[in-house]
C-alpha cells in the first residue's frame, strides 16, 4: 500500500450493516468527517480494518437491553486492540412496511437478532413473527424490495425514508431507556 492509499483509509470507518443502520448512524455520530463503509458482517467490517481497506472500525459491543452483543464483541477481544472512542447511542426502533400496508396486514418482522431480542416483549404482545436478518436497515430494504404487505421491518426511523417505506409505529423497543455501546477501533498506533 502506497502512502497516499494509506492516508485514504485513514478516512474510512468500516461498520456491520447497510446504510441507515444504527451502526451507520453511530459512524456518522462520531466521525463525520469520515467515509462510512458497511459491510455485511461484523467479521467483513473487522477484516477492512486489519486489511488496512479502512482505517477504522466501529463496532456495537454491548446493549442496555440485551447485555453484551454477540459474537461482536467477541471479535472485538480477539484483536485485542484498546479503542480509541467509544460512544453509547440510543436506539429507537420503527416498525416499517410498504406504502398502504396496514399494521393489521402484518405477520412477520425482519431485523438484526439483537434489535429482534430489544423488542420480544413487543412483537409477542402484537402476534408478530420475527425473522432475522443481517442488519436492520438491510431488513427495511429487503422489506421494500419484496412489496410484500405482510412483511415489515424493524430499523430506525431513517430507514423508512431511505428504502421508500411508510411507519407503522415509533418506539417498538421494550425499553424506554434502550442504548448500545459502540467501540472505535484502529490498527494505527499514532
């Protein structure tokens, strides 16, 4: 890798999850300045950093709700490497389906496993059957891909308007106080 190639990493954060995700949402959050680069695993967002592909990671370690996030964190030990920025964000999810869908047309809703287990309580309560996906804005896109009325999504708000979808309720999560710690990882030293 040449220097200019090494600088340009520097200005990319690699993250689990397509863009709107609340990893996506964190990266912008804490880095700004800063390309976002999704991946579709938290194994493939890790391996941009240790390629040298971005010079950051940021990854989601551990949640209010449902405790440690698995196996991110445990990727995370394994290189270990100390972060060098944490921030904790709140996560309020939106149930999210296509235009002119009904929440009474619902039966299934699509998202990350962790956000499915930050909202069991609720999706029980409403007979609703969860189905994971690998993100939860990849779940709004893959939701508004299929045109299906009996599909919804679990993501941030955002992501309804990023894929062309309609909210069907705000705040699903079965805490009020529903958080995720993400860690800033880097190779660099300096």
């Amino acid at each position: 890798m040449t220097a200019s190639e090494t600088i340009a990493t520097r200005g990319r954060v690699a993250y689990q999850g397509a863009p709107g995700s609340f990893s996506h949402q964190a990266c912008l959050a804490l880095r700004p300045w800063d390309e976002a680069v999704g991946h579709d695993s938290f194994e493939a967002a890790i391996e941009a950093l240790k390629s040298g592909d971005c010079g950051c990671a940021l990854i989601p370690v551990e949640n209010s709700a449902v405790g440690v996030v698995q196996p991110a964190a445990s990727l995370v030990a394994a290189l270990e490497l100390e972060p060098i920025a944490e921030v904790w964000r709140p996560i309020r999810h939106a149930l999210m389906a296509i235009d002119g869908a009904r929440l009474s047309d619902i039966r299934t809703v699509e998202s990350h496993p962790v956000a499915l287990a930050q909202c069991a309580a609720t999706l029980k309560a409403m007979n609703l059957a969860p189905v994971e996906a690998f993100d939860t804005a990849g779940a709004a896109r893959a939701v508004a891909e299929a045109g299906d009325a009996t599909r919804a999504a679990l993501a941030p708000a955002g992501a309804a308007e990023a894929y062309g979808l309609s909210i069907l309720r705000n705040d699903l999560q079965d805490s009020g106080d529903n958080r995720t710690r993400f860690v800033l990882l880097s190779l660099d030293k300096g």
